[in-house]
C-alpha cells in the first residue's frame, strides 16, 4: 500500500467563502494542477498555516466513489474548519494523503479492501495531529489517544529527567 502526499491546498476561511461556485473553482484548480486527485481516496488534514508553522485541526478519511472532492467541504467538517480557523490565527489548508496502485502509480478508486486501510491510516494520523495540537476537532478515534499514559513516550510530558529506561525506548522509537 502506498499514498502520496499533496498540499498545502487554501481552503475556504469562512462559511461565506465556500459558496458552491467557489468550491467548485477550488476542485478545478486542483484537478489542473495533479490530475484526478480531487477523486482520489485517503486521507484529508485541515490545518491553520501561520508562517512556516501548520496547527492540525481535524483529519478525515473518504473511501467513496466521489473522493475527496465529495466528503471534505460537506457542512459538518466545514463546521470545523470554520471554527478552527477562528481559534488560531493563520490561512486553512488541508493536506490530501491519497492513496495509490503501487505498480502503476495512478490513485485508486474506492474498494473494501481500501477503506479498511484508510481507516487504520485515519487512526493514526489523528493520534499524530493530537500529539502536535491536544485541541484538535475530531471527536472519534480519539479516547485512546486522550487518555493513554506513558510518561515520556505518550500522553503527558515528564518533568525532569527522563529514567534511563524512558531514554533508552525514547531513542529506540526515533522520539
């Protein structure tokens, strides 16, 4: 299994920007600039860009024939954006991790087999986006990630020195 990754793509900052006709310009200039990604499948993150620095906000999965260009700006998930991109200060992005055929490196189309992958990928980025922002918006898949604690490896940060058994899985892990 193999995915590549596209972005930053700007997205809309406020409801009113994501009228059907701006929506519809967003699709068409991604689609000019890596064809048939907005119908590709994966994995979507929304962010807040300030400077050189991007804040996860919510991450998103689509496995559904119409891909991305049908799931990310529906009115729930654009809820999201709206309301982080009034928390944090910066430009919204979204970044499309899509999923690709390995052998002739065209984005695949929706399967079964696909979306069991793409959701176990959506696992984890959403424990990554929580780990670079605690306040990100997804409300599933993320009880483990809230409330697991491993000191010095996952959860909170330990005060002090790390023990030489943290240190140790810490480098081992590349932490």
């Amino acid at each position: 299994m193999r995915y590549e990754v596209h972005g930053p793509f700007w997205s809309p900052r406020v409801q009113s920007e994501a009228s059907a006709e701006a929506l519809r310009a967003f699709w068409d200039e991604m689609q000019d600039m890596v064809p048939g990604l907005p119908r590709a499948i994966g994995i979507y993150v929304f962010s807040t860009c300030h400077g050189n620095t991007f804040t996860p906000w919510y991450v998103g999965k689509t496995n559904a024939k119409a891909g991305f260009r049908g799931e990310i700006f529906q009115d729930h998930k654009l809820g999201h954006y709206v309301d982080a991109s009034e928390l944090k200060r910066g430009h919204p992005a979204i970044h499309l991790i899509a999923k690709v055929e390995p052998v002739r490196g065209n984005f695949c189309k929706a399967s079964q087999q696909s979306g069991r992958e793409i959701d176990e990928l959506e696992t984890v980025m959403i424990g990554m986006a929580l780990r670079a922002n605690p306040d990100v918006r997804n409300s599933k898949k993320t009880w483990f990630n809230r409330t697991c604690q491993v000191p010095g490896i996952i959860g909170d940060t330990l005060t002090g020195r790390p023990s030489e058994a943290v240190a140790t899985l810490r480098n081992t892990l590349k932490l």
